[in-house]
C-alpha cells in the first residue's frame, strides 16, 4: 500500500504507543487471538480484513473457504 496518509497515522500510532492497542481492538473485533506486540503491517492487514468484513463479507467467507481447501490438500500431500 502506497497511501501517505495511511503510512503517517500507522506510523504515528506506533510511536505513540498505541498500535498496540489497535491491534488489540481489530483481533477483538474479528475474534482472533490476541498478541503482545504488534508489527504495522499485521495491524494494516488485520484493518483491511476488517474493512472487507464490512463490505464484503462474502470475500471473506470466500478466503477461509479457499484456506481450508488449500490446508486439507496440504494434509493429504504429506
């Protein structure tokens, strides 16, 4: 992501000490396990998850479907 505006409030929220917390609050909000310590981008990835949730819920279901698949023909391989 090329988005100046995005990389200044992810960078400051890292440098206030709050990224964290952001991450804490969108692996709340999307029932994941939470972390100690945040890096920028899982905290960006965990928002545009989020965000996609809103929208399209439908491509969300669409990814986990497609992780499993892609998981099960991983199991049978081995």
């Amino acid at each position: 992501m090329r988005d100046r505006n995005l990389a200044a409030l992810i960078r400051g929220l890292d440098e206030a000490g709050q990224l964290d917390a952001v991450g804490t609050d969108v692996r709340e909000y999307l029932d994941r396990d939470t972390t100690d310590s945040e890096s920028r981008g899982s905290v960006l990835g965990l928002l545009v998850r989020a965000g996609l949730a809103e929208v399209r819920p439908d491509l969300i279901e669409a990814d986990e479907d497609g992780y499993e698949t892609f998981t099960e023909r991983q199991e049978t391989q081995f």
